[in-house]
C-alpha cells in the first residue's frame, strides 16, 4: 500500500517541479529600463561569467540552462547589443540581443519647497556627497545568488507612479523616474521584498530617510522617503522584515514609498520582480 501511495505523489511533485522553477525567474522585458533573459549555457557545466558593457551581470540556474538577467538602463538606446560569455574552460564568446522600444508616459508635479527644484550651491554639494554613497552601493557585487527572484511587495497600496514617467517638477524637466511609487499611509511599514543585506541607511536630500539592500549577484534595492529607519548597515533581513516606515521625507507631494531596483547597475523596473497578477495592475 505504501509503494501504491508513494508513487502517484512523487509524479505530482515531478510534473510541479518546472512551473516552480520558471516562477524563480523575472519577467523579460528587453526595453530600456526593463530586464533581458538570455541563455548563456547548459547546468551540466558551472556558471559562466557574463559581462555587458564591462559590467558583470547576474547567472541563475533554471532547470539545466544558466541563464544572463541584464539589467538594460534606461537611457540605453534601441538596437543589438552583445554579452561577452566566459565558458568555465575559459574560452570566449559573444551573444547578441536587441534592445526594444517602450514608449514611457510623462508626469507634471508641483513641489512646494522650491529649493527640492532648484537646489542651491550648499545643496548641490551635499547632493553630490549623497550621490556617490549611492553609486557605490548600486555597483556592489556579493558573490551570492538571490533568495528568490519574484520579489514581494514591500509597502501594503496603489501603485500611484509608475516607472520611467518622464518627469517635469513645477514645469521643468527632470530626470526619468526610476523607481516604482506606492501610496501608503504615513507610518504604514515598509518590508523586505526578499532576503537581503543593509548596505547603507542615510537622510538624503531628494530621497528622504533611504535603505538600500543587497540581495547578492549586483542585486540592490531601495526605499525612499520613510518616516523612520529600522535597520542598520550590516543587518541582515529575511523576506517581510520591516525595514522601516511609510513617510514624506525628501522631495514628495504626500506619504508614499518609492522603491527602485538596481540590476548590474543599471536602474530597472521592480514590477519585473514581481508576481504576474501584481503586475498586471500596472497595465
């Protein structure tokens, strides 16, 4: 009786195994500011080392393919591109991708602190400092795959801007928005979206009280404009950790998160990471 019932259950998890694996992976969106999927290998071997653009990029295992996730930014301009593929033996080669059109909407903001516009020269300087803490923890790289690449939520609420608006603050234009905005109450917590490692917590002067996370293989996170910080450099959180809380600090018309995510250091669109029902509220 045993052998009868344990067969039958062994062959469902067998025919569920693939749909679990695919769900590992984001969606490919080959845009500018969206994410390119490209086979790069069989799992028979070890993981190759991918480049673009000089830039080490992420390798994960889906059933017996290796898989490059590129993050393209969003200033990338359409047309073919080439990853630079090492084979473990060391031999190299080219792979070739196309990079498509996306047309992104624009967004016309009032921001009553002039001085978040047109920033003065004490400003600038310190804009400048805050700047290159972020660069440098954008291009981390920690030698350890992601938990999970379907991240979840981390604010509870409506999408309220989306990414890669082109921007204008009291009728100026500015740089595209690269992240995913979230409108939530003043107070309302902020989780990790996945496993990850605090690499900075500041007070910056557009993003307001900020965490960036690392969550392994040029993967970083970030949360903007909180009430209050949770966290500390160094901590490590597990997935729906609170990280901190839903403020209005920094440049903002109200309370919300804004949340971007970095991939091989170019900004990309988070609903990627996210599950197909949550994205398709963005549609």
């Amino acid at each position: 009786m045993n052998r009868y019932f344990l067969f039958p259950r062994a062959f469902i998890i067998s025919l569920l195994l693939p749909t679990l694996a695919m769900a590992a992976l984001p969606a490919s969106e080959p845009v500018p500011g969206g994410i390119a999927i490209i086979t790069v290998g069989t799992a028979a071997e070890k993981a190759p080392h991918v480049e673009f653009q000089g830039t080490r990029v992420m390798v994960v295992r889906e059933l017996d393919t290796w898989h490059a996730i590129v993050g393209l930014p969003l200033a990338l301009a359409l047309g073919k591109y080439t990853l630079t593929v090492t084979a473990p033996n060391g031999s190299k080669h080219h792979q070739s991708f196309d990079v498509i059109n996306k047309i992104y909407e624009e967004q016309r903001l009032i921001i009553s602190d002039q001085r978040k516009v047109d920033p003065n020269p004490d400003d600038l300087m310190r804009i400048n400092r805050e700047t290159a803490i972020q660069k440098k923890a954008f291009m981390i790289w920690r030698n350890q795959a992601p938990d999970n690449l379907i991240f979840d939520m981390p604010a509870q609420g409506p999408f309220s801007s989306a990414f890669g608006l082109r921007r204008f603050f009291n009728g100026q234009p500015r740089q595209p928005h690269a992240g995913l905005d979230i409108a939530a109450a003043d107070g309302a917590p902020v989780t990790a979206p996945a496993d990850g490692i605090v690499i900075e917590t500041g007070n910056y002067f557009f993003n307001g009280n900020t965490v960036l996370l690392d969550h392994g293989l040029g993967l970083v996170s970030m949360y903007n404009h909180l009430s209050r910080i949770d966290v500390t450099p160094g901590t490590q959180l597990k997935r729906g950790q609170v990280l901190g809380l839903i403020g209005k600090t920094g440049r903002v018309t109200g309370a919300h998160l804004h949340w971007t995510v970095s991939l091989n250091n170019a900004r990309v669109n988070p609903a990627l990471f996210l599950p197909a029902e949550i994205r398709a509220r963005l549609k």
